[in-house]
C-alpha cells in the first residue's frame, strides 16, 4: 500500500478493510487534482493557478488566477465544494473545502526528492590520484 493512500486513510480517520480505502470523494478529488497537476508538471507545461468550485448540483465553475480566499470565492459563487490548484517552483498544492471540511495537500520538490533518493555523497569511490 503507498505511502500516499496511508495518508488518505488516516486523514479520513475511517475504518479500513484489507486493501480497501473508504475515504470521501472530496479527499479522493483532491488527491486526483494532484496527481494530474503533477503529471502536468513533469510532461513540462507550467499551469496558471486555478480554482474548481463544484455547485450542490454538480455544475463546475474554473475560475483561473483569482486572489480571493478560497472560502470567499467558494461563498460568493455558491459552491458546495471548492480546490484551488497552485504551483511554486517545482512543488504543487491542492487546499480544498467542503462544509467544514479542509484538507491540503502538497508534493515535494523532484530536486529535494532526487537528492533523497540519491543521497548527497557522490555513487562512486576514488581509486588512485595520478601526480
């Protein structure tokens, strides 16, 4: 089980059965937004800060490169679910309401997770010195 779904299933704080993740579908759409700006991130393109309201009837409205607070945005049109999608340097963030409900998530830097994976000390040894 990733690390990611883990994370899912004790931010819910639900029981979980074998492989099963009973989470929301709030939780779950926000997850989602991640992994596809994410996607979109790494195939190169460089997205504009965007915000998704969801209406209690399930009408989506984008709303790109607003200033306004999510929870001020999400009122003013009415929504019943609001994300806002938003990139610094190479990291992504998803900050999603819903009723009383937030959640947000963000991923790391691929630099910092390179060097993670890599560690810093180089992957090779120094044999002999030549004067």
């Amino acid at each position: 089980m990733s690390d990611a779904t883990q994370a899912l299933k004790k931010i819910q704080g639900r029981p979980v059965r074998g492989d099963k993740c009973f989470m929301s579908r709030f939780v779950e759409n926000a997850g989602k937004l991640l992994n596809a700006a994410e996607s979109a991130m790494h195939a190169g393109h460089v997205p504009s800060d965007m915000t998704i309201l969801i209406s209690p009837e399930g009408r989506i409205r984008m709303v790109a490169d607003s200033d306004w607070p999510l929870d001020s945005l999400q009122t003013y049109h009415g929504a019943q679910t609001a994300y806002r999608v938003s990139h610094h340097d190479a990291r992504v963030r998803i900050e999603g309401r819903e009723g009383a409900r937030t959640c947000r998530f963000e991923s790391e830097d691929t630099r910092r997770v390179a060097r993670m994976l890599l560690g810093s000390a180089p992957n090779y040894s120094v044999l002999a010195l030549a004067n």
